[in-house]
C-alpha cells in the first residue's frame, strides 16, 4: 500500500471510529501553517477542498502536469524558507535538483523557481560558492531535458521567447475574465464581485503581514504563489 492508499485508508478509519472527519488530507497544510499560521492554513486548506470546478478537472486530469507543477512547486518553496529562513542550508542540493526537475516538468513552474531563488539569495548574497552549487544541481534535475535540446537542436528557448509580449488593456480584460473563470463557472458580471472579495482577502494577509514585521520576507512567497495559481 502506498502513502496514496495509506492517508485515506488512515482517515476513513479514524471517520469510523467516531471522530471528527477532516477536511483535507493529514499535514496538507504545513507550509503555511510554518510561515504564517495555524488558523490562515486551516482556511486555505478548507478553501482547496471545496469543489472548485478547474481545480477539480486539474486534478483527475492526467494528461497534464498541473499536479506535479503543484506539488513540486509547493516543495520548493518550502525548501527554500527552510534554507532562507531557518539556516538549513542541507537542503541547498535537493532544493536546486527540484528547481531542475520542476522546470522539466512544465516551464511555467519559472515563476516558483525564481521565487525560490530569491529567497535563498537573501541569505547567500555573495557567496558565490553558494550559488555554484545551487546551479549545478539545477542543471542535473534538467540534465533529461538538455539531452532532449542537444538532440532536436535547442528548441526550447525559442518556444518560450516566441509570440507577442505586449500587455494591453485587451489582455488585462482577459485575465480579468479567465481569473473569474477559475471562481465561478457564471460569465454574469457579478462574478467580478466574487473576484473582488477574494483580492480584498488576499490585500488583508498582506495588511496583517505588514503588521507582523517577521512576516514581510515570505511576501515574495504569497505573492508568486497567487501569480502561479492564476496562470495553472
């Protein structure tokens, strides 16, 4: 039986014994019960439990690599406020092995990765050492992928440079609808109320951690997680 198999396995008979039943998986909630607080992961985790329709079709959908973007998007960053914030400096190695890895499994983890990267830089600052070692097991987790370049010819790199970067107001309202999209399956306009709330939300988290003056160096942290949930 695998750790898949054994959680729920766990939870259904704790549910059959008469206690309370969960809302999400045993410890999905650490990261950030550790950078912000308990009562802020309990909502979160409650928040991903509800039947969100994206989510849901992310999740069973096995063509893609939405989970592993996930997962090994949530590892990094925890890896590196392990390394950044409590001088675990062990984790160096696995934390750029997994900044290769997550790149090779879907290049829209870059937003994670550099995220990632610069919150270790706070701590390493120049120490170049330091960052010889990170970039080298970088490139071991990305080693599958650069065999694949040499082979079809560096085709990598053009692909993610093509196409227009201009941002507009029509692409503004894009966003704007896909966000909404991800909230609500209405295209009725009250769905930017809906969109409003959940910014006015996420503006308070940003407010408290001001408030708490040890909090403001994981808001790259936040920041970047909210960015890569809305692009996924």
């Amino acid at each position: 039986m695998t750790s898949d198999d054994a959680v729920p396995a766990l939870m259904g008979k704790h549910i059959a014994e008469g206690q309370t039943p969960p809302v999400c998986y045993y410890g999905q909630f650490y990261f950030l019960k550790e950078v912000f607080s308990f009562s802020l992961a309990l909502a979160v985790a409650f928040f991903y439990s509800l039947p969100i329709n994206p989510l849901v079709h992310a999740g069973l959908d096995n063509t893609s690599a939405f989970a592993l973007v996930l997962l090994l998007g949530s590892l990094l960053l925890y890896l590196a406020y392990l390394v950044g914030f409590r001088s675990r400096e062990k984790w160096i190695l696995l934390l750029g092995l997994m900044m290769g890895l997550a790149f090779w499994t879907h290049q829209i983890t870059t937003a994670l990765i550099l995220t990632s990267f610069l919150v270790v830089a706070a701590r390493f600052r120049g120490n170049i050492r330091k960052y010889a070692v990170l970039v080298y097991w970088a490139f071991l987790g990305f080693f599958p992928q650069f065999l694949v370049e040499v082979f079809f010819g560096f085709k990598l790199v053009p692909f993610l440079i093509n196409g227009k970067r201009v941002v507009n107001g029509e692409k503004l309202k894009a966003a704007l609808d896909f966000t909404g999209a991800l909230l609500t399956p209405s295209r009725h306009p009250a769905r930017f109320v809906f969109l409003a709330f959940v910014l006015t939300g996420f503006i308070a988290i940003l407010v408290r951690a001001w408030k708490r003056k040890a909090a403001r160096p994981l808001w790259p942290i936040a920041a970047f997680l909210e960015k890569a949930e809305l692009e996924d």
